[in-house]
C-alpha cells in the first residue's frame, strides 16, 4: 500500500530507512507484525494507510519504546 500512498522519495528517504542490526530488526519486525487493534489488522497493515508523517512518528515511537532511541 505504502507505493501508492507515498511518493519514490519518501520511500527511499533516509527519513524512513534506518540500518538495523539483525536481531533489533527481528524485535522491530515482531512488533509491526502484532495485531494493531480489534480489527485484525496487524501494526503494519494499519500503518500502511497512516500519512508519511504518522509512520515516521509512530516508528520512532516504537524505536523508543524498544530501547533501541533515546
């Protein structure tokens, strides 16, 4: 979804792409893979209709909340 909600650009930002270690991949990955709410949707199918700007918070977000960030 994420190819038709925003531009080459944004994909390809250094904004959203963010070099990780292997095993702090797996635990970022496990968690977009968990079901988001009620809905069955998974954090990353929900994120996948949230604005550039939502994502790249709501990373960040979770970036810290893993320890990975200050």
């Amino acid at each position: 979804d994420n190819a038709s909600n925003l531009t080459p650009e944004q994909l390809q930002s250094t904004k959203n792409i963010i070099p990780l270690p292997g095993p702090i991949h797996d635990l970022v990955s496990a968690h977009y893979s968990t079901e988001y709410d009620d809905s069955g949707k998974t954090v990353r199918d929900w994120l996948s209709g949230q604005s550039f700007d939502e994502q790249y918070k709501y990373g960040l977000k979770t970036l810290r909340n893993l320890g990975i960030v200050k």
